[in-house]
C-alpha cells in the first residue's frame, strides 16, 4: 500500500502502475494505532485511554497489594504509553488523563476513585535514589521519544 502526499495524479498513476501497489488512504490503523495526516488530538488517543483504563478494570477483582500495583503499572501501563509516545507526540491532556488513571491505580487500586493520594505525583515519579518510586513523569517520557526520533 502506498500513501502519496503532495504528489500529482500523473505521478501517483506511474507509481501505482510500476510498483503494482494499491493507493492507501488517510485516516488508517496499524498495529492498534491510527494514522492521520494532521496533528493528534485528545479524541485521537481515546483508545489508548480506553485500553489503560480497560486493563485497570480488569486488575481491579485482584486485590493487587501497593507493591503488586507499582509492579504493573511499571511493566505494563507504562509501556503502552511509551509505545505510543515512540510514534506521535501526544497531546498534554491525553498524558494527563493517564497519569490521573495511574494515580488512582496506583494509590487506590481501581480508576474511578475522585480523592487524592498519599503523596504528589510528581514525588512518586522521582527515582528510587531520591525517595521516588522509579516511575517517569509521562511529558517528559513524551519530549524524550520525539527527541530520539530526531
């Protein structure tokens, strides 16, 4: 499948004829994300907030203990987020609205608690070395992917 930008039709035909490929078109999905041709938007990443949610949900029977929560947030919620942090630079409201599932995972083993917790976030995002609980802040997490990428 082949997707043409700023490409005359006179060009795109010779292509499609040589290559024998067939035109793709925009919006599209791969490997559980989808593809636009303009900026993301809170409602674009909707699905990655829908899948951390779902997976809390489905933790939340488990009576995990605090260390058992860290444990999956770290190995699991994490990397969905860096997955997606790797292939478009996400809005600060999506970041933020997974941050606050985290936190209410985190603290209170389920997503739909409106209290606060124990301790800021910004202080569980500090490494170990300096009293942290080794998680990564997600716009920072974010600004270094894309950085990477350049």
């Amino acid at each position: 499948m082949v997707f043409f930008g700023n490409t005359s039709n006179v060009i795109q035909s010779r292509i499609l004829d040589i290559s024998k490929l067939k035109r793709g078109s925009f919006p599209f999905s791969y490997l559980g994300i989808t593809f636009i041709t303009s900026r993301l938007r809170s409602m674009d990443c909707k699905r990655l907030v829908e899948a951390i949610m779902t997976r809390i949900q489905a933790w939340t029977s488990k009576h995990l203990s605090f260390a058992g929560r860290l444990q999956r947030i770290t190995s699991v919620l994490n990397s969905m987020k860096q997955y997606w942090c790797m292939n478009f630079v996400l809005p600060k409201q999506v970041l933020q609205d997974c941050d606050e599932l985290l936190r209410r995972f985190l603290w209170f083993g389920t997503s739909n608690t409106k209290t606060s917790g124990k301790v800021r976030w910004s202080m569980v995002c500090r490494p170990k070395e300096k009293g942290g609980r080794g998680l990564r802040n997600s716009n920072e997490v974010n600004k270094a992917t894309m950085l990477s990428i350049l």
